[in-house]
C-alpha cells in the first residue's frame, strides 16, 4: 500500500519554487536530480489519488432473520402492555386471520468475522435493523466483501464516495456490461466485492463537520430492498479525525433512522403472513392490513424501545442522523432535556427527509431518562420514539453549566378555556365575499349545519396574568391570535414560569431550547424518575405549579445563529391533543445585551410571532363539548369516541383564517 503526507509534498514543491527564485542561477543535473525524484512521486501520488489513506475492509452478509419491532411487548413510555394500547394495537396484535403483529422477517445487513461470513459479530444493539457502520477518511479506500445469504438478489449501493460502475451496486439500464454488471445484483449465495474510494471532493468541506452522515443500501429494487431491511449507515470523515477506528474527540456516537418501514412493500411480505396468518382471511389490499404493517420506527424499534442509548454526563456525543422512505417520511427528532449544534446552529430539533442526514453534536449535560421521538402527530402517536439515558459516571466530571448573571424573569401564565372564532370578521379578506356562502373557498370550514360546527370552537388558551393572584390579564398582543404570550429571555437569566391550570384536563408547560432538570420538564411519559420529580408532568385543574428554567451560555443561540433564536412551548400531558386544544406559544432566547428593559427586541421597530398550522379540531379534548354546543339535538347524540356516525364528519379546520389576522 502506498502512502505519504501531503505537507511533505505540498513543501517539497514549495521548497523548489522558493529556491528558484532566490538562485536565479540554472541549478546542475546533480542539483536537479533529488528534487525532480520529488516531483515525480509526489504527481504519482497525486494521480493515483492515495495520499496518507489506508484499506478499509468490511465484510458485510445479507441475512434472513426475524425481527421483533417491541421486543419488551411494552409501550415503555406509559408502561402498557401493547396488545392493551389502543393505538400501539393498530401494528402490534397478531390476529392468525388478519394481521401480523409486531414481528416479521426481514432481510438485514449484518457484519462477517472474516471473508467466509461462516460466523458474525455481535451486532450493536441500538442499531437494530441498520447494518453496521462504515468508517472511513478522506484518502481512503473502502472495499465491502459482500456475502448474500438471503433468499433473493440484493446489492450494497453507497452514498457520499467514488466508485467505478462495477462497484454501483444499483440495478438499472446502464449500457454497461459483462464485469460492470456483476454488483448489480448479487444472486443467493454469491459474492461481490464493492470497491469505494474517499477522494478530496467527497469529503467533507472545510465549513462541514468533521464527519459526514451517508447511507448505503440494496439497490436492485430500491423501494422493496429498503423496507425488507437492507440499510445502513456510513460515516466519511476528515483526514486523521479517526483513533482506533473512531472519532479521536468523540465520547459516543450513534446512528438514528426515523423512517416508516412499510412491510406491505418488503420481498417477504408472503412468507409473513404465511408465517403469522396461517388463517389469513382477508386481503392484502384491505385497508386496515396495510395500515398493519406500517411500522413507524427509530432503527427498526417503537414505543421506546430502542436499546443501548447510553452515555455519561459530560460526554461529547454525535448523533448521526438520517431519513428513509417516501413523502410521508418528514420526520422532526426531539431531543428532550437537552440543545445541540447542527451545521452551526442551536437546535434541539433535528429535521430529515428520506435519504437527507444531518449530525448532531451535543453535549451531554442533563441526567435523567430522555424522550427522543418525531413532533410529527401521526409519527409520534404510532410509536416514534425513543429513550436515551444520561448519567453520572465514576471518573467522568460533569460539565459545569456557565454561571446565571442575567435577570430573573417571572412570568404568571393560565390555561382557560374559551370559545375561539378563527375569522372574527366572518369575511374573506383576501378573496372578499361571506366565508359562509356557498360559492366561498371557506365555506366548507365556516357553514354551520347538522354536519359541521362552523368556525366558533371551544379551546384551552395560554393567557399572561400581572400576578400570582391570576385575577388581572394581562392584554395581549392582537396578532398572537389564539398563540399564548411571548416568553423572553437572554443568556444568563434565569426564567420563573407561575403556571395556574384554570382548564377542565390535566395541562402543563413544556418548553425547547432552555436548560430544565427533570422536575421542570412538562412532559408526561415514563422516565423512571421519583415522584416529587413528576409534579411538573401534569397539573390538575385548579391547581399551580411554577417552573424553572435557565439559559447558560451553553444552551443559547451560537456564534452563527442570529441575536435571538425563536423557540415554542406548549402542553405536553398528551402533545398532541394538548396542542389542537390552544394550548401552544412563542419563547424568544436571545444573545446577551439583545433585549430593552421591557423585553422586546433592540433595533426593531415590529416584531410579529407567526405559527403555520393545520389545527385539527377532531383531535382536539374539546371535540365533543364542540359537537353538543356547536350542532346539537339528535346529531350531537351520536357522537362517540371522536367520531360522528350516521356518516358525519367534522371538517380539518385550517389555521388559515382568510386574512383575518389583526396585525
């Protein structure tokens, strides 16, 4: 294996250009000779593209095996079993005559002791579904010694490096032929070897982080190859970022999948519900079967129970993060109780879409047990989600949050509940007309009858009291709309939040982008932490809690983020029917020196908190008072569990109110 060290060549050449200069004097054959040699290996290198890199062998199996999505059989964010979860049940019960259950057979990448793949190593627990991770350095070459044991032609296809058309791996009309074709698709039992090279453009840029996130899967039928199970993460990274095959700054990394794993459109479809239906009654067609095998996981687990997120106080963790799928597959992670950096930026929210990836670089700096899990409902509600665990470890010293020099900042909020109009003036102002006419876009949303509501609902708002008392409101800002008020703070301060429940359900506050311990979270799900620990979970109607949250130099906006970095806090006892009740508002965090003494922004004249939402009433708590106010007698009297009969249906009302915003 050839290698050598830029620098060297870089000053080689150097070296003579300078001496060229100075000599001014044609040099003798003997001079030139040692620096010719110079130049010519140093091209060589070049040429050959092998500057400082090593082989990186993988040897990768397709296997057949049987996954378990939820191997504890629990939803361990609330402790039910999932048979006995009404929307866990949905993907988890086996019925012999019509649904598969939470366990299926799936086709996985899986990692080989040595080029026979007779034996493989242990699989790390929390990938799951995904194949083992890729290493590699700018300078590398990457070969994957590629056994099929699968019953099925499959390839390994790569993201983010070089390959020649024999090293593909993706099945297509190429007009290429004979040996360019053979890591098109490898056939059961046979063998390729996929070549893969790391060059200087592939790599990450000197804006990048230090690694870049990439997937490599089966391309024969990409689609179908996916969702069997064939995916796998790759991590190309920056000249000598690695020690020992690993990061060299890094405590733990880990790789995170969110995707719909749709096994209606797995090859092995078939032999599941041969496997599992043997009584198999209805139709791959039906609905209800298909919306079965939508499985809505992080690394092939749900409900929580991904394994092996651990890491100690302290650690410096990347989160290596991608999406797969279709267009349903827009996907928001949600760290709880902790911020990190992405490309720069103060986040506590990664996005992904399929086949997009992003890097997380956090700092564990928060102990407890942590919700990790898609903000988009239906995601969330069908299982996305994860636990990862923070802890203080012998020898490991937790980092020290920057001292508070800032103010405290009180603030008394309520949730109450009123009846909301989402078009006060009853008009479309941007296509004029009654919104209630037949001819109007807004007529299916705002006609009241026996079969709609209209566009008066009941809901559970935010509004800012001047005091403890919660006797006196504070007036609120006209273009919130139903939005609660604005919590402002700067880094250093510290925020005090007086939260009465005035409401009918159990409520809280939840906020992002702020530093909480455990007894100021808001959120209601099981972290294993002690009772007194869980009173901020949910507060009682008629009843007061305060939180405390701060904002040290290490959670607030970064040197590339602008001066204030707009955050939301809402209800998190049930996030989502919580949220289409109101109960949802705008958290501004800002830079040091960023606010007046009032607390509004310095150097701008207006500032204006919009949120773009399609707020889904049927979800709502409030959907049955809204029935029986709204519509009324004998219609009204069928309503039952959030849904209307006699073929009724309560209209998705947007939250777009027709130029009815008072700004």
């Amino acid at each position: 294996m050839l290698s050598n060290d830029d620098s060297v060549c870089d000053a080689e050449m150097k070296g003579i250009y300078i001496a060229e200069r100075r000599t001014k004097q044609p040099r003798t054959e003997s001079e030139m000779d040692p620096h010719n040699n110079a130049v010519i290996w140093c091209v060589l290198l070049s040429l050959l593209g092998r500057t400082n890199g090593v082989d990186r062998s993988y040897y990768i199996a397709a296997v057949e095996q049987k996954w378990d999505y939820a191997p504890s059989g629990i939803n361990k964010l609330n402790g039910v079993s999932l048979d006995d979860d009404e929307s866990a049940a949905v993907f988890t019960k086996n019925d012999p005559n019509k649904t598969i259950g939470r366990e299926y057979y799936k086709a996985l990448y899986r990692e080989c002791n040595d080029s026979s793949c007779s034996t493989l190593k242990k699989h790390p627990a929390y990938l799951g579904v995904l194949g083992p991770v890729i290493r590699a350095e700018v300078g590398d070459t990457i070969k994957v010694y590629f056994t099929n044991r699968a019953s099925r032609k499959y390839t390994v296809h790569p993201h983010g490096v070089f390959y020649r058309k024999n090293s593909e791996g993706a099945l297509y009309e190429d007009k290429t032929s004979d040996s360019d074709k053979l890591d098109d698709e490898v056939p059961p039992n046979g063998t390729h070897t996929y070549v893969w090279e790391v060059k200087e453009e592939h790599g990450p840029t000197a804006n990048d982080s230090d690694c870049l996130t990439w997937v490599y899967h089966s391309h024969v039928d990409p689609e179908k190859d996916v969702n069997t199970g064939l995916v796998g993460a790759m991590i190309i990274c920056k000249k000598r970022t690695f020690e020992n095959n690993k990061h060299k700054d890094i405590d733990k990394d880990f790789m995170i999948m969110l995707t719909v794993m749709d096994e209606n459109k797995s090859w092995l479809l078939d032999k599941n519900i041969k496997e599992y239906c043997p009584q198999f009654s209805s139709s791959k067609d039906d609905e209800d079967f298909q919306e079965s095998n939508k499985m809505h996981v992080i690394n092939g687990y749900f409900y929580g129970n991904t394994p092996g997120l651990e890491m100690c106080n302290g650690d410096k963790v990347d989160w290596h993060m991608f999406g797969m799928g279709t267009e349903v597959d827009i996907h928001t992670a949600f760290f709880h109780g902790q911020t990190f950096l992405i490309d720069g930026h103060r986040k506590d929210v990664g996005s992904m879409f399929p086949a997009r990836s992003s890097t997380a670089h956090m700092t564990a700096m928060n102990t407890g047990t942590w919700l990790l899990n898609c903000l988009v409902n239906d995601h969330y509600s069908a299982g996305m989600s994860a636990l990862f665990n923070v802890t203080n470890c012998p020898g490991k010293n937790p980092p020290a949050l920057t001292p508070l020099d800032g103010k405290t900042r009180e603030y008394f909020i309520a949730a109450e509940e009123v009846i909301w109009d989402y078009a006060p003036s009853g008009l479309d102002n941007f296509n004029g007309g009654n919104l209630t006419s037949e001819d109007s876009k807004g007529h299916e949303f705002f006609a009241k009858s026996d079969q709609s509501i209209g566009g008066k609902y009941w809901k559970a708002l935010y509004f800012e009291y001047t005091n403890s008392s919660f006797t006196e409101k504070k007036v609120k800002e006209e273009h919130l709309g139903f939005l609660g008020p604005v919590i402002r703070a700067e880094v250093g301060d510290k925020i005090i939040v007086h939260f009465r429940n005035k409401a009918s359900y159990n409520f809280s506050i939840q906020p992002h982008g702020v530093f909480y311990n455990k007894s100021n979270e808001g959120s209601h799900y099981n972290d294993y932490s002690s009772r007194s620990a869980k009173n901020d979970d949910l507060v009682r109607p008629d009843h007061t809690f305060t939180y405390t949250w701060q904002i040290p130099e290490n959670v607030g906006p970064a040197e590339e983020d602008p001066d204030c970095l707009t955050w939301v806090y809402s209800s998190a006892v049930d996030p989502i029917k919580d949220v289409y009740s109101g109960l949802i508002g705008p958290l501004l965090v800002c830079k040091k020196g960023s606010l007046n003494s009032n607390g509004t922004r310095k150097n701008f004249d207006k500032e204006y908190f919009l949120m773009f939402t399609v707020s889904n009433e049927n979800e709502a708590w409030y959907i049955k008072k809204n029935v029986q106010e709204f519509i009324g007698g004998s219609k009204a009297s069928s309503y039952e569990e959030g849904k209307l009969l006699y073929d009724m249906t309560i209209r998705v009302l947007h939250h777009q109110t027709f130029f009815n915003i008072i700004a």
